[in-house]
C-alpha cells in the first residue's frame, strides 16, 4: 500500500471482508467474499461487486490524490453481467484518466470462474485536505 491516507470507508471494507492485495494510482485489486442473502448490510449478488468495485477505486483514487489529499467518489456506474451467489469476488481497477482534479478508474469484477460480474466506472474528486 502506498503512504497516502486510505478512504474513510476503510472500516466498512474491513466489515465486508475486503481484502485489498495491490495499490498504486494506475491500479488497486482485491477480493471480497460473498455468501449469498448473509451478505452483511443487504449487499447480494450485484451489491457485493458494486461495494468492491467502487473500495478499489477509491483506494486507487487515494493514492493518486497523495499525501495532504482525499479522494471523494462522485459517481459510480456499475453494470452487473451476472450473480455471483457463493465464493470470492476478485476485482481489478485500472486507470482511464488521472488529473489534478479527478480521477477515472474502470472496474472489472470477476467470480472464482473467472467470469465477469461487474463492470463499473469510478469517478472521484481530489480535493486539499482540511484537518
């Protein structure tokens, strides 16, 4: 992981049981277990892709924004292909435009097959850090 401060919604991916295994500005991936209708905080099927999706583009966000700045997701565009009932999620973020000001990142998330589950576009702002 890279020195820039993680996304606040850190503790939620702990919650869900994110498992965040790379991290750079130009690509974040992870996993994260799905158990069917025992998803916590009703994420089933195409919520659980869509929470992972949008985690990995954000801690990708984060660490384009570097250290002093946050990355605020704006807008998530999800496409769910199919369920993915049981098993691991595995999800891969990968840069499509990084600016001064906002940062782009496409999701693919996959099924324990290798099918595709989700896509989604990820688009944050980075702001100037108040404390």
């Amino acid at each position: 992981m890279t020195d820039s401060t993680p996304p606040s919604g850190e503790g939620l991916a702990d919650r869900l049981g994110i498992t965040i295994e790379e991290v750079s500005a130009e690509r974040a991936t992870g996993t994260m277990p799905v158990r069917g209708n025992t998803q916590p905080y009703g994420l089933l099927h195409g919520g659980a892709s869509a929470a992972l999706a949008e985690t990995l583009g954000s801690y990708a966000a984060a660490a384009h924004a570097g250290p002093g700045r946050i990355a605020v997701g704006t807008e998530l565009n999800a496409s769910h292909h199919r369920a993915a009932r049981e098993g691991t999620v595995h999800g891969t973020a990968t840069a499509l435009h990084l600016g001064r000001s906002t940062a782009t990142y496409e999701i693919v998330v996959r099924d324990d097959d290798g099918a595709r589950v989700c896509t989604a576009r990820l688009t944050c702002m980075l702001l100037d850090r108040k404390d």
